[in-house]
C-alpha cells in the first residue's frame, strides 16, 4: 500500500511538472467573480524575474491554496518563496480586485510582472503583522476581449512563526472578481472574524467594568489596597483583550504587541498575586515569593523570545507552564488553608480561582508539547454555543471567576461600611461621654484662676485632666495622657476620671497609688499622671508619674518622676513641696504640644513651649496646633490670686 500511495503522489507531480501554472476563469462562471481556492504553483527562494507573465514555472511544485506549506512538505521553512497562478478576465470587465485570505507573514501581489499591493514589510526592515484578510485592486484596466493576467506573490515567512506554523496563506478564502462583488465579500469575512470573537469583546467589556468598579472602591477607601491590586488586574486583561480586538481589524506589529502584552502580563501577575494576598491576610511565605518571581519571570522569557535569545515558542510554553504552576501551588496553599480556618472568602473563591489558574496552565502545557512536535493536535476549548458568536468553556470560567470577584469585593465593601458605621457610631457615643468627663468650662475657683484647652487628635483622645476644689478652698488638679489613640484610649480616660470622681483622697502620691491600683491588668498601655495639690494659702504639693513637668512662671519645675500608671502593680511615688507665691503660675501641657511637627518634620520642642507658658492656655494650644498638631493638645494654667 505504501508503494502504491507514493508511486500515486510521483505520478502526480509528473503530470503537473509540464503545466504552467493554474488558471482560474471569470468567464465561465455566471457572475464575475471565482474562487483561487485550489493549486498554486510555488517555489522557495528569491528571485524578481518570477514576477514576469513570461517566466515558465511549469517545473515548480503545486500547493493546494488553502493550506500553509508548513503542511505540505515545508514545514520548518522560513524566507522567501513565491507562488504563481493565472486568471481568465472577460472582455469588458474593467474593475477587478483580488481577495487574499491571511497569509504568514509579509507578501508582495505582482500583477503581470508589476507591484500591485503588499501586506506589512519584507528584508532587509521587516515588520511583522498579525496576518489578515485583504483586498487588492489588479488594475487591469477596460481592454477589447478577454485575456489573461498573471498573479504573482512574494511571500516572506518570519522564523519566529516557522517552527510550528508555515508560510503563505492560512486557510481558503481567496477570491478574483469585479471589485464590488470582492469587496462586499471582504466586509462579510471581517464582519465574520469580528462576531467570532464576540466571546473576547465580552470578557474584555466585563473586564473593563470589573475593573472600573474595583478602582472606585478603593478611591472610596484608600486603606484597602486590595481593591486597588484587582483594579490594575483586571485593567491589565481589559487592555489585553482590546489589543486582541485592534488586531482583528489592523495589522498590529507583532514585536510591539508583545513588548505591550509582556508588559501588561507582567502587572496583571504581580497584582494578581497581590491582591490574593491582601484579600486572605496570607502570609509571605517562601511559596508567595517564588510565586512573585514566577509571575515576573513570564514577560522576561516573552522578550527573550523576541530577540531571538531563547530556542523556540514550544519550549518557552512549557518554562511558563512550570511558572504557571508555581503560581496556581502558592494560590492552592493559600486558598484551601484559609478556607480551612473558617474565612469566606477564601471559601467562594477556592473553585474558580484554582479552575481558571489549573486551565491556564494546562493550555500552556498542551500548546508547548504541540509546539515541539510532541502532540500532532492541539488544544481546542470545548464550544458551549456558537450563536451569536462561539463561547468556549474556558471564557464561561473567566466569566464566574469575575462574577465570583465583583460579589466578594461587593460583599467585603458592604462589611467593611457597616462596621465603618457601627465604630462611628461608638466613637461618637464615647465622644459624648467624653465630653461630659473632660470639662469644658472653668469652675469657681475662689482664689485661683484657672484655664483650660483640650483638642483631640482625632474624634476622641487619650488626653485627661481634672480640676477638684476642696471643702478647705484647696485645688486638686490632675492632668494626664493615656497611651494610644481612639476608642480604646477614650475608656481609659473615662475610667480613671470615673475612678477620680469616687476618690476621697488629697494627698498626690496617694491618689497616684490609688489610680495605678485601679488601672492594674485593665490596659495593655501605660498612663501618665501628674497630681498637684495647691492649698488656699498658697502651698503647693506635687507627684509625678512619667508626665511632662509643669512649668512655673516659665520655668520647668524640677519633679522626682516615678513610673507610668498601669506598669507594676505596687508602684510608689514621691512628693515635692514648695509654696504658691501671689501672681505666681504653673502650666501643664501634654506632649502633643512639645511633640507637633511642621511639614518638614522638625518639633515643636521644649524651648518654644517653654517661652509659651506664660501665655493664656488657649494661646498655648492654638499655637502647637497651628504649627501641626499630631496628637492630643491639652494645656491647664493656675494662677494664684491676691
């Protein structure tokens, strides 16, 4: 059988050795116009006298028109090589064009020995396009009565696609006839290639809306940058397939495509992984990092394709395979023990996530191996539907996995807005509180006069002080700072004026004892706390806990200072006493005076708050504020009156 089967293809080739090359007649048929789909001479090489109508290219060999060489004989083959055929024109047929199907990669259409049209651009500067569909005008001319014409094409195959794909034309298609009725047929086989990929252009638009949405997010909340890693993901793939959709329509430059396309694969990966990453609160472990440098590696192995500095496409698909599979084991590891500890979301994105990211893999496997020559098919995605356009599985996979995305980011929003609400809600409950345990006005202090400024960083403070007029006509000022900010701090300081409200004691060391004994195991910080008892005649009793000093009448007073509230559970504390002359001042500030900064970061410092004491209080605070206030701001002053 083999014998006969191959002395069958000699006998062929002997007959067709003496033909010139093929005619295909416009007169004949009923309408002007016939298909070239059929046997076209053709020869490898280079040579412009195989454009003359002279030239007898009876000894080339015939490839049927609707396949690439690479599938006749030629495969591996990349260069020049030319195929020639003929076409019967009737008399009076004055405008006719030609329609040629895709062809890899450049191609010159010679009419009759003259240049009538090329496609893309040929050695010595090549470019290399995506092949389309194109139409060209013979030019012939109105001539008396019928002739003949002779097409010849100059094809040019770049090496980059020759390894797995031939040269010449990609499929049937090709057409010569009356223009209008060519070029009515090269709208419809556009149109045809625009609704094939109708599949593309949806998830490129869902893409685009996913993405769109996802940065609205995070403008909305800055904080979570998950938002922000999905938004650059999902942008990167919509840019991706709107490069895919111009390339239907124009001959994109294939380098220039894919320096954008490494580029774009590049931060759609790495966001990829990021947001993975921040969405689950994954640790950085060593798989996350080689998963990074896989995901960086990909579009470095695209270029180095490129410029020719890597063997072939089919080994670079499967390296990408391996990478790809770095990536879906790090993401596996990260999904399946977050769902595993309870997390929803790990949960709904645990099989579409693994589904997609397996795909992927896969076809860069299957895509390789046939690339190589290891498998003589290669993958095809099964077709769910073909009307309006054909949808494949895998788009249905990318489809649920973005569904899957939009609802977990929807859902993560609407969470993270009502606890927003709910924290807003206890701040402004704590504010309250607060306002009623911090006074805002001054008491009737006979023989004192005494001001007070509190400005909190933010909605609450950790900032406490108290002014407690005594049955004797003495004062007990307690001026403190609580560690830390916001709400847990707020109920520090409630507790300790609480406490202070309920306290019968005058004596500073001992009410310092007694707030450390009502602060001990109840906060994870410190507190600090300076107490003055200043009697009606003037004298004055002080102790210190870890607090800025006061000043008197501009100078910092000298205080022994023991340990912040709330450290050891039996910490003691010493006194100091002097006397309160008439006209005389103290000023206690907290250290969101001394420690504001200004837009170049330099400090507010003691010397400026020490040259400010014996300004009124509100002056002192406004100043520190005015200068970048960065926390609590609380400043009491006492001045002892005649």
């Amino acid at each position: 059988m083999k014998k006969r089967a191959l002395f069958a293809v000699l006998f062929i080739f002997s007959v067709c050795a003496g033909l010139r090359a093929q005619t295909f007649s416009l007169i004949t048929g009923r309408e002007p116009v016939t298909s070239l789909d059929g046997l076209w001479r053709f020869h490898t090489g280079d040579n412009p006298a195989w454009a003359s109508p002279e030239f007898d290219d009876s000894q080339w060999a015939l490839l049927c028109s609707d396949e690439d060489w690479g599938k006749q004989g030629y495969r591996g083959y990349s260069g020049f090589a030319w195929y020639r055929f003929r076409v019967a024109i009737p008399a009076g047929l004055e405008h006719v064009s030609l329609l040629l199907p895709p062809m890899r990669t450049s191609y010159q259409v010679y009419v009759d020995g003259k240049l009538t049209g090329a496609f893309s651009q040929m050695p010595p500067h090549p470019v290399t396009r995506i092949p389309l569909s194109a139409e060209y005008p013979l030019n012939m001319g109105k001539t008396p009565g019928p002739r003949e014409a002779t097409v010849a094409l100059r094809v040019w195959h770049w090496q980059g696609w020759s390894g797995y794909w031939g040269g010449g034309p990609q499929n049937g298609g090709a057409l010569v006839g009356q223009s209008s009725i060519v070029n009515t047929q090269f709208q419809r086989q556009r149109d045809s290639q625009l609704l094939s990929n109708g599949g593309s252009y949806s998830l490129g638009l869902l893409a685009s809306i996913s993405g769109t949405i996802a940065l609205l997010l995070f403008l909305v909340r800055r904080k979570e940058t998950e938002y922000l890693w999905f938004a650059l993901n999902q942008l990167a793939d919509a840019i991706v397939f709107g490069l895919g959709i111009y390339g239907n329509v124009e001959a994109v430059p294939i380098i220039s495509k894919d320096y954008a396309i490494a580029l774009l694969d590049l931060i759609a990966g790495l966001s990829f992984i990021f947001f993975l990453q921040k969405l689950l609160r994954g640790r950085r472990s060593v798989l996350f990092y080689l998963a990074i440098a896989a995901a960086s590696a990909l579009p470095v192995l695209e270029l180095m394709l490129l410029f020719h500095l890597w063997p072939s496409i089919g080994s670079l698909n499967l390296t990408n395979a391996v990478f790809s599979l770095a990536i879906f084991v790090w993401s596996c590891d990260l999904l399946v023990r977050r769902a595993k500890e309870g997390l929803p979301d790990a949960r709904l994105l645990l099989a579409p996530v693994l589904i997609a990211l397996g795909l992927a893999s896969a076809e860069e496997m299957f895509w390789g191996a046939f690339q190589l020559g290891w498998l003589k098919v290669y993958y095809r995605p099964f077709i769910l539907f073909n009307y309006p356009f054909p949808f494949p599985a895998d788009d249905l996979i990318e489809v649920l996995f973005l569904i899957a995305m939009l609802a977990i980011l929807t859902h993560r929003f609407m969470r993270s807005r009502r606890e927003e609400q709910r924290l807003a809600g206890e701040l402004e409950a704590a504010r309250s509180v607060q306002s009623l345990l911090v006074p805002a006005t001054a008491l009737s202090t006979p023989g004192f006069a005494v001001e007070s400024v509190y400005l909190p960083a933010s909605e609450v403070g950790g900032d406490f002080f108290q002014v407690l007029p005594g049955d004797d006509g003495s004062l007990l000022i307690v001026v403190g700072d609580v560690s830390g900010k916001g709400l847990k701090a707020a109920m520090t300081v409630s507790t300790i004026i609480g406490a202070l409200r309920g306290c019968t004691l005058r004596a500073p060391a001992e009410v310092l004892a007694y707030l450390n004994h009502v602060l001990g195991g109840q906060v994870s910080g410190f507190v600090t706390c300076c107490v003055a008892l200043i009697g009606a005649d003037g004298q004055l009793t002080i102790a210190n806990a870890g607090h800025l000093s006061p000043y008197r009448n501009g100078q910092e007073m000298t205080i022994h200072s023991g340990l912040p509230l709330g450290i050891v559970a039996d910490g003691s504390y010493q006194e100091m006493h002097s006397t309160l002359a008439p006209g005389d001042r103290l000023t206690f500030v907290s250290d969101g005076v001394v420690e504001a900064r200004d837009k170049t970061g330099a400090l507010f410092g003691f010397e400026r708050a020490a040259a400010l004491t014996l300004k009124p209080a509100h002056e002192i605070a406004d100043t520190a504020r005015d200068f970048g206030q960065q926390d609590d701001i609380t400043v009491l002053t006492l001045a002892r009156t005649a």
